[in-house]
C-alpha cells in the first residue's frame, strides 16, 4: 500500500508553481486526490493522520482526541461530502484561540 501525505513532496523549500498560493495549492491537491479516485474521508486523511502515522506522531496528533494536539478548521459547508467545501474556511482553531475568516485573511503585521 502506498501511503499518501498532502504536501510531502514539498522538501524544506517550497517553490510555488505558476504563482499559487500555499493556502490554495494545499486546497487544490486535496481536490486532486479526489478526482484520482480517493473518498473525501480519504482526502481528508491524507492532511491528518495519514502523515502523523508515518512521522511517528499519531498518539499527539492527527485526530481529534482528548490529549491530542490539534488546530481545528471550520467549514461553511460538508468536505465529507463535497471535498471542494474546504475551500470555504469560516473560522480556524488554534493555540485554544477563535480566528475568524477576516482575521485570517488579514496581512501579518510588519516589524519595523
């Protein structure tokens, strides 16, 4: 069996292809592992537990467990059943903080 990691190929250095965006690609790959044949529980798992087994982290991270670590992303829509539904982030979970959408389409402040 061959075990699929969303973004694995990427390396320490990420070049962007025909300019785009990490955010998007990430979404555009996970829909390609759709139309190759993969469920969208499948796909989903391919940017969760499947690349904690193979890095030896599935008992910290992966699933939402108790005493797991995890970010959560909340959708406007079912990527269960429409894998393109990832594309409408609502809000994201993380370090125990609520980032709404414009928060998380702000520009990063600049240190002078």
């Amino acid at each position: 069996m061959i075990s699929i990691q969303r973004g694995s190929q990427c390396g320490p250095f990420c070049f962007v292809e025909d300019a785009v965006a990490l955010g998007l690609s990430f979404q555009v790959e996970l829909e390609l592992y759709e139309e190759a044949g993969l469920t969208p529980f499948q796909v989903l798992q391919s940017a969760t537990i499947w690349p904690a087994e193979r890095l030896g982290l599935e008992s910290h991270l992966g699933t939402l467990v108790v005493g797991k670590l995890a970010d959560i992303v909340v959708f406007d829509g079912d990527p269960l059943a429409r894998i393109k539904d990832i594309r409408h982030i609502t809000a994201v979970i993380s370090n125990v903080r609520y980032i709404t959408r414009d928060e998380l389409l702000k520009p990063p402040a600049r240190d002078n």
